[in-house]
C-alpha cells in the first residue's frame, strides 16, 4: 500500500480529564495509522482508553493533545460545526446498542439518514438496497427491529452506516451482548465492509475474538498502545500475553 491509502494518521495524541484539579489521562502519546480496506481491532478491558480513542477518530470529541489527521487533513483543532460535517460525510458509527427506530421497517432505517441528504429517491433506494446485500440482510426489508435478533439488528445498524458511504467505520463493543454465533456473523460482516475499502476500526475486549476477524491489532492499556501488530504475526500464545498485559495493573 501507498501513503496515499492512509486515512488516519494520529501523532502524539493525548487526552486528558480534569477532576477536582486531578489530571487523569485517558490516552497518551498514541501515534498509529490506519489504512483504507484495513480491518483494525483495538482490544484491552475496560478502561484501557478504547472508547475515548474511537470517539476522537469519531469526532465526537478532541484530543488534549496531538495532531489528528483523516486522509491528510488536520482536525484536532476544527470547531463543532466544522466536526459535525465531516463526521457526517466520512464516518459511520456502529454502537452496542444498535439505535434502530423500532416503528420503522429494515429499508426505513437504513434509508432515514439519507433523507437528510439532497439526493434523489432513486440514488437512496440505489444505496439502501446495495448496504443492506453487503451484510446479508436484503431479505428482511420489510421486517421491524423487533422481528429481528440481536445480530440482525446489529448488521442492519452496520447497513445503515453504509448507505452514507462513510470511508471509515466505528464500531464500539458491537458484539458485547450477543451470543457466539451472532457476533461471529456481525464480525464477518464488518470483514466483508473492510474488503470492500472502508478503514473499520472495532474495539473490543476479547482479543481472541477480535484476532478471528481483523487484519491488525492495537492493544491499549491505562492509554497506551501496548501491541500494534497484523494478526498474520501473532501466534495463540502472543494473544494470551497481550490480553494478561492490557488487564494487569501496573
């Protein structure tokens, strides 16, 4: 891959919060790039700074410190509503929780986000059809949520980030409340959206599981990166090692 296949580069990115005169860092010194079409896995228990990473790539919040660049434009400095823009137009998110409208169809919720868009109805049947085949769920279209396992309604939230066409998508903890199989198949689908040429970044606790699926790991703990490594690389026993040093303590 080239440098031009780099959507996010992060140097030196620091985030700090300040609690009865208290500064806790939340991330510090993170410096890592992602790639177009890569699949990357932040593992580490709770705490570790995934969340607060994610939403930072996200721009749902800025970093204290650090430079931030999404396909070489700098962003820790830009305002709310020039964040907002661009989350919108580049970025999909994918959280524990789904967020499906549960008076809407399958086709309805994918399509709402495309309604607050100058697009035709033809282009947002064109996008709605095509994300919802990408995740396997063009068949349940005329379903409600409530019809609809748990990891069903997750790939039709991954759908719904799709149709905006995002270049990078978030996945916060995406299979922390299903079953095995249901999460093997939202993270085969979050595979299958990586090959496809989207960056997707998914952060997750078991670092088993997110070795399964993705091309890299970036294990984080107390808010440093403490492995950064492709998968192909790491043999069962580093996966033991690196999940003992993101939950131990010191």
């Amino acid at each position: 891959m080239s440098a031009n296949d780099i959507l996010i580069s992060m140097q030196g990115i620091s985030k700090v919060f300040l609690t009865d005169e208290v500064e806790t860092y939340a991330l510090s010194g993170i410096n890592l790039e992602i790639r177009k079409g890569e699949y990357v896995s932040v593992a580490g228990p709770s705490g570790s700074g995934k969340s607060t990473l994610l939403a930072i790539i996200g721009l749902l919040d800025s970093p204290s410190g650090g430079r931030y660049l999404l396909k070489n434009q700098s962003l820790e400095n830009l305002d709310i509503s020039d964040r907002a823009i661009i989350r919108n137009r580049e970025i999909g998110f994918i959280f524990q929780s789904f967020n499906l409208i549960g008076e809407l169809t399958v086709y309805e919720n994918v399509e709402l986000p495309l309604t607050y868009r100058s697009m035709s109805g033809a282009e947002r049947k064109r996008r709605v059809q095509q994300s919802l085949e990408r995740v396997g769920m063009s068949h349940r279209t005329a379903h409600y949520p409530s019809q609809l396992s748990g990891g069903q309604q997750q790939r039709v939230a991954i759908a719904r980030a799709l149709a905006q066409e995002a270049i990078v998508l978030l996945a916060d903890e995406p299979v922390s409340s299903l079953d095995p199989e249901a999460a093997a198949a939202v993270l085969e689908a979050l595979r299958v959206v990586a090959r496809a040429g989207v960056a997707v970044v998914a952060s997750l606790h078991q670092v088993h599981l997110a070795a399964a699926y993705a091309d890299r790991i970036i294990a984080l703990r107390a808010g440093r990166v403490i492995e950064d490594a492709p998968v192909n690389r790491l043999d069962a026993g580093a996966f033991d090692q690196i999940y003992a040093r993101a939950a131990s303590a010191s």
